[in-house]
C-alpha cells in the first residue's frame, strides 16, 4: 500500500436493496457522482442508497480538509482513518461534508470499534424539521428523537438486523430471501478486491438510561454496502510493462 497504490482509499460502489451503485472519483476529492448502467443518477432517487452513505458519514470519525491547490484545482487531505475517510468522500460527493452532518446530526454517545466485535455504535439526535441545507439528506427525513447508526463487518451488522431500508424509503421485515441477496451482493464485491462495510440504524423516541451494546444493537434496519478500494498509481501499467 503506497507503492502499486495511491495509499487513498476511495469507496467505488454501493449497493442497497438488490441495486449496485458505481460511485466515480478517486482519492480524496470530493468530485464525483453516482451511477447506474453507466448513467449518473440523483441519488434522492435511490433513498437505501442515500441511507447508506448518510450512515456510513455519521458513524465516522475522519475528516476532509482542503490542503492547497495544484494547477488551479483545490487539494484535500485526510485526516483519520483511510478507510472512514473514503466514505467522508462518498457522501461529499453526493452534497453532505462531515462539517454539516456533524451540526444537523450531532452525536451524543458512541460504542467505539474493537476487532472482536467488528463493529461500531455511534447515537446522534435527530433535528425536527432537519435543515434543508443539508441536501441530499433532508429528503431522508425522521422523525425526533436519536438515530443508532452501526457500521461493521457485514455478516456481523446482517445478524443485528431484523428489517431492511428499500429504496422507496420504507423499512421492511427481513426475510431469509433478503439476506442471502445481502450476503451475495457482499461476496461479488469482495471478488473485486473491494473492502465492504454494512450499514445500519435504528431510530429510538429517547435515549436508554445505560447505553449498553446489547439494548442498542438489536431490531436494526440495514441499509446496505459500501465498498472500498485502493486505486493504482496511474504510472503502475507502464512500469510493470517495462
């Protein structure tokens, strides 16, 4: 990593209630856009998809920074996580920064990431009405109260779940059929040498008395994939030809 590759992670792909998303842009860049068969789509129109990438920016701890400019372009760095930073980029791309999320959706408690359990809890309030600067994400609106986020490995956040996000915005009732779709759609991206993260949430009216993992992690609504990789340096091909 960082020699074959540009040691910046980039998300490439989601995918979110039986429908793949190609995810343009690499590095750290917040230029990109969304794509279905090769056509850029207004992601509004794929609420699941929204809900993913609007989980995988809130349960985060990376930031994007501007660094300067080179040939008249403005330069990024991150700072944090490569792999939470690629997905700061996504939902950048797609017109929510880490900044803004943070102010309408501010966190108030969290269950850090540990490599045993493989996941990570974070609980943010939720603004009634949400802003509508914060676009794309005022169309995903819910009601008050706090919003669970999870995000981990995704057969461990799939077992938390007992609904799943469809792109009409409406939770439904998981059902085995529905978790081997997930399960599928994970494999074929892991084929492509991709990293891939599950997304999930919860919304809770108040806040328990003790945030305890068990009480929080349970009856969660999985919103889909987001997969990762670390692109090639452009000069790569021709060295290894030579």
């Amino acid at each position: 990593t960082g020699t074959l590759t540009q040691n910046e992670m980039t998300a490439v792909r989601a995918w979110a209630d039986g429908q793949f998303i190609e995810i343009t842009g690499s590095g750290y860049s917040p230029m990109g856009d969304c794509q279905v068969a090769g056509q850029t789509i207004n992601l509004s129109d794929y609420q699941a998809a929204l809900t993913t990438l609007w989980v995988a920016a809130l349960n985060n701890d990376a930031s994007l920074e501007q660094s300067g400019t080179s040939d008249g372009s403005p330069t990024y760095r991150m700072v944090g996580d490569p792999t939470e930073g690629a997905m700061v980029v996504a939902a950048a791309k797609v017109g929510a920064s880490s900044d803004e999320l943070s102010a309408a959706y501010p966190r108030v408690q969290e269950i850090p990431f540990d490599s045993e359990r493989k996941r990570m809890v974070t609980i943010h309030a939720l603004r009634n009405p949400q802003p509508e600067d914060i676009s794309p994400f005022d169309n995903h609106r819910l009601p008050q109260g706090y919003v669970v986020t999870v995000k981990g490995a995704p057969d461990i956040v799939l077992d938390l779940c007992s609904h799943y996000q469809r792109m009409d915005d409406q939770p439904v009732a998981l059902d085995e059929t529905h978790r081997q779709r997930i399960l599928v759609a994970n494999d074929l991206m892991t084929q492509d040498a991709l990293r891939v993260l599950g997304m999930a949430y919860r919304v809770l009216p108040e806040l328990p008395d003790e945030i305890r993992a068990e009480d929080l992690e349970k009856d969660l609504v999985f919103a889909g994939l987001v997969g990762m990789i670390d692109p090639p340096r452009p000069e790569v091909k021709q060295a290894l030809q030579k």
